[in-house]
C-alpha cells in the first residue's frame, strides 16, 4: 500500500508530462497557422492537466480525416472520376487586362474537372422561373432524373416536384433523389414518407439520429443538382420550397437565383451526382441513361465552364482556392452576392488587398437575414473592409438566398456556396466556374438591381452600435468556423 502511494504522483506527473508533450508536439506539427499553434502550445504548456485535455477535445482537426473516413478513401475509389487535365486551356476572348490564362491554369492544378466549351447557362430569378423550367424538363424525362437538393419542404413547392416525379416514374423513368438528413427536418411532417409512399427511388445524406453518428452531423451535403435525361441540368442556391415562389406572397419569402445547364459540363453535374449517391447508397449510376454522349450546346458563342465540387474530405477546397486565385488576378472589379458572409482571415485579408490596390469591390449581403447571429458574426469584419476601401451593400426588402460572384465583368462564379466556413470547410458544396464575358456581364446587371434598392454599410453606422451590441456580434464571431 504504502509503494502505491509514493509511485502514484509520480505515474500522474509522467502521464501529464509525456500527454502536454505529445499534444505540443501535435500541434506544432498539424498547425499551419504560426498563432494558433503559438497559442495553443502555451495553452498546453501552462495549464497543467486541462491544457492538454481541451486541446485533444477543440483543437485537433478531425473534420478531414472523418470525413476521409466516411468516404472510405483510404480503401480505394471504384467511383467513375474525371479524367486528368491534357494540359489544354480553353479557348477563351477576352482582354488582355484579366489573366484568364493563368487562372485557368491555376484551375487546371487544383480539380481535375476539365474546362468545357460550348454550354449555355440561362438564368432564373426565383421559385416563380426556376421550378416551372425544372418541372417541365421533368415531365420531359424519357431515361432518367437525378435530383440533389439540401431541402425538400413538404409544402406548396415540395408537392410540385413530388407530384413531377410521381408522372415521371409512372411513365418509368428511373428516379435517383437525394437529399440531405438534416435538410430533410426543416418541414414538419417531412416529405419523406410521401416519397416513400409513390415508391420514389430516394435516400438521405448522412442521416442518423444514433449517437455515435452525431459527430458527423457538421458535414452535410449542401449540393443543389437536378440532372435529367443526363444532358439538361439545373443548379445554383436554390432549396425546394414554397417560400421562393415570391407571386404567391409566402409569409418568409426568399430571392433566390438558379440556373439551366446544357452542354457538356451537364456530365459533370452528372458524376458529381452520382459520387454522392454512390457514397450513401452504394449503387453506381453508369451507362447512357446518366451518361450519355453530349454535344456542343453552342459551338460559336458557347460559354467555357467546369463544375467545382468540393468537400471536406479534400485537402484543398476547390471552391475556396478559386475564390482566392480570382481574387488575385482581378483588375477592376470584384462583386460578390451571398446571404452568409463570414471569410476567413486569409478571403478577408486578399478582398482588402485588392480594394487598397484599386478594385472596386462591391460586396452585398441581405439587409433582413433568416439567421440574425450570422448577421450579428458578421459585422466586425465588415468595419475592416469597409476601412480598406470595400464598399458594402445591404438589400432592402425579402431575405435575398443568391450566390453569385463576378471578376472583372469576364469571370463568374455561381452554385450553392456561401462565404463562411461551413461552406468552404463543412459542407459538400457545387459551383459553376464560367469564362463568359456575356454570361458575366448579365451577372453584373442582376447585381446592379440588388444595389439599387439597397443601403450602404458605412464605418460610422457600425461604431455606432451600442457597447452592448458590439460584445454581442464580437462574441458571436468566436464562433463563426461552425455557423
């Protein structure tokens, strides 16, 4: 008895001795970011017993490896992936003030999707352009329907489409739905059992309510795919719900933007598809009903795009890179439309490099947000933009979903990512890159509305906040990697 008292504070001392060593040692090597790893070594160093413990718990990264994990990566990828780049940029006009060569170049690095020429993306405003054009190509289904989408109401809108499908499955046209598990929940009763009920070949992303699964909860699938026939597809920010049918006066309306695809880089919707599905169900949509041969939507003046599906399962996130390199090589103008906007230091420090540089960086947020804490999150930063010379925008009027981001009046970038970590950290995301100066100049027009009936963000309406307030957003903000 009396060896097991003289040995014990010394076992204690070495299990704390050699886990605040291994734990420093962890971060020092796993910490890209010199002050966090600073500070995170001194935290362990100097709080005996929890310093090491709250690390283990906080400041190990499990997002990518999970993720990995989840994948089965590490066993191999029997999913059909696209082919690697020739080397060859895209034939693409423009002037020579915009390096679209070295950013295509870039693109060419980072994802192996190739850049395709030849497509046609037509733009529509709201649930009022966006559902009829998707119901209608449908109900025109003759092979198949590949349907990806974060929410699914049980509503107005959701029976528009579950009706759709339903014909479309009466007429045998093989059915693929995926939607997300925790998107599934934001209608009560779910839609999901009407699915199951018409006999609609469905299945949700990472869907548990098993405590051993929670973890996983922080990655959700947050993709908006319709693909039909695989040659006509549909994507952008856009949720099924009756709240996007502005004409019918919902009682939370949302303006959203979305797009019609045709063309080859419909493939590429395509295998993003079918990765996901094949991930959560195990089945491998091949073949010509999925994949069919696609020709030139318009070979003359056709727009050159590629689709950018990124994850937390990659080490490089495609679509947050490509925010950086476009950023980097813009000249004159920067516009940027999102509802969530919370950058990351590097995003931040790049949008106030370029305003002090010259570009005019016009950046517009909703004025009335459907989540007031990222509003709340988001403000601080926005003081430091607005010193280094970015002029922010809020709208007026309906909470305003779209995404949309244009370079120079040449590049653009639309789908379903926001600003802020979840997106370009947690989620599974898809955008649209395109080289169009046409394309991006009816982007640009679209943006100009929004700024018309909106209000400036000046430095002296956001010093004027209540101290209160302030600590309010400033604490929000510890948080804003998660919202």
């Amino acid at each position: 008895m009396q060896i097991f008292v003289d040995i014990w504070p010394i076992a204690i001392a070495t299990i704390q001795f050699a886990a605040m060593l291994g734990a420093a040692g962890h971060a020092m090597l796993t910490k890209s970011d010199v002050r966090s790893a600073a500070g995170w070594v001194g935290f362990i160093l100097l709080v005996p017993f929890l310093g090491w413990l709250i690390y283990l718990l906080f400041g190990v990264n499990r997002i990518q490896r999970r993720a990995r994990e989840l994948r089965g990566l590490p066993r191999g990828i029997t999913l059909p992936l696209p082919k690697p780049s020739t080397g060859e940029l895209p034939s693409i006009e423009s002037e020579e003030r915009f390096e679209l060569e070295n950013l295509a170049r870039f693109g060419q690095k980072m994802l192996a999707e190739p850049f395709e020429a030849g497509n046609t993306i037509d733009i529509l405003e709201n649930g009022d352009e966006a559902y009829p054009a998707m119901i209608a190509a449908i109900d025109a289904a003759t092979r198949s329907v590949a349907l990806s989408t974060y929410i699914f109401n049980n509503d107005k809108a959701g029976h528009l489409f579950l009706d759709a499908l339903s014909r479309a499955h009466k007429r045998g046209v093989r059915l693929r739905i995926l939607i997300d598990g925790v998107g599934s929940w934001y209608s009560h009763p779910s839609i999901i059992p009407e699915l199951r009920k018409r006999n609609i070949n469905y299945a949700r992303f990472l869907h548990s309510f098993m405590p051993w699964q929670m973890p996983y909860l922080n990655m959700r699938n947050h993709q908006k795919i319709l693909v039909v026939d695989g040659i006509c597809g549909f994507t952008g920010g856009m949720n099924i719900s009756e709240g996007n049918i502005i004409l019918s006066r919902p009682k939370k309306p949302i303006r959203d933007i979305h797009f019609r695809v045709n063309g080859p880089v419909v493939t590429q919707l395509m295998r993003t598809f079918a990765y996901e599905w094949t991930f959560t169900t195990g089945e491998i949509l091949d073949g010509a009903d999925w994949f069919p041969e696609i020709i030139e939507a318009n070979a003359t003046h056709g727009i050159v795009a590629r689709a950018l599906p990124a994850g937390p399962d990659q080490g490089m996130n495609p679509i947050r890179w490509t925010m950086l390199a476009a950023l980097t090589e813009a000249h004159e103008s920067i516009r940027i439309v999102t509802p969530y906007f919370l950058p990351d230091s590097t995003l931040t420090a790049v949008l106030s490099v370029a305003a002090m540089r010259g570009v005019k960086v016009d950046i517009v947020l909703p004025a009335t947000n459907n989540l007031p804490f990222v509003d709340w999150a988001a403000t601080p930063q926005l003081a430091w933009l607005i010193d280094a010379g970015c002029h922010i925008w809020k709208t007026s009027g309906p909470f305003v979903h779209s995404k949309l981001m244009t370079i120079d009046g040449i590049w653009s970038m639309v789908g379903s990512a926001n600003w802020d970590g979840r997106s370009l950290r947690l989620n599974f995301e898809l955008n649209l890159e395109c080289y169009d100066g046409a394309f991006a100049k009816r982007l640009d027009h679209l943006i100009d509305k929004k700024i018309t009936v909106a209000n400036p963000v000046t430095r002296q309406t956001i010093s004027a906040r209540s101290l209160p307030i302030r600590l309010r957003d400033a604490a929000i903000r510890l948080a804003s990697p998660y919202l």
